[in-house]
C-alpha cells in the first residue's frame, strides 16, 4: 500500500476514534449490567477490528503516526 492511501486509512480511523470513545462512555450508563457487559465487548471487538487494520500499516509505514 502506498503511502498517501495509508496516511488516508489512518487518518479516517483516527476521526472514527472519538465518536467511539464517547460511545464507550454512554455504554458506561447502561443500568442492566449484562446488557452492558454485553455492549462492552461489542465495542471492544469493534476496536480490536480497527487495530487489526492500522497494525499492517504501522509496520509498513512506521513514519506515520498512528
């Protein structure tokens, strides 16, 4: 993968971030705490997902920050 099309991939995924953190903290309201468990792992899986995508990239482009 080139570089610029890297730079673009992570730099998505960096904007995706926030909105997924403040998804955590709204998880974080749930009162049922199996529904909240559940909804955790959901969204742990879901950041596991976008790490499985930016590892290839930071070992191909280690000049990026990620």
């Amino acid at each position: 993968m080139n570089n610029e099309l890297a730079n673009r991939i992570v730099h998505q995924i960096k904007s995706c971030d926030i909105h997924l953190n403040e998804i955590a903290a709204i998880i974080e309201d749930i009162e049922d705490l199996d529904e909240k468990k559940k909804m955790r792992r959901r969204l742990g899986n879901v950041f596991s997902e976008i790490y499985e995508i930016l590892r290839p990239i930071e070992i191909e482009h280690p000049s990026l920050k990620i």
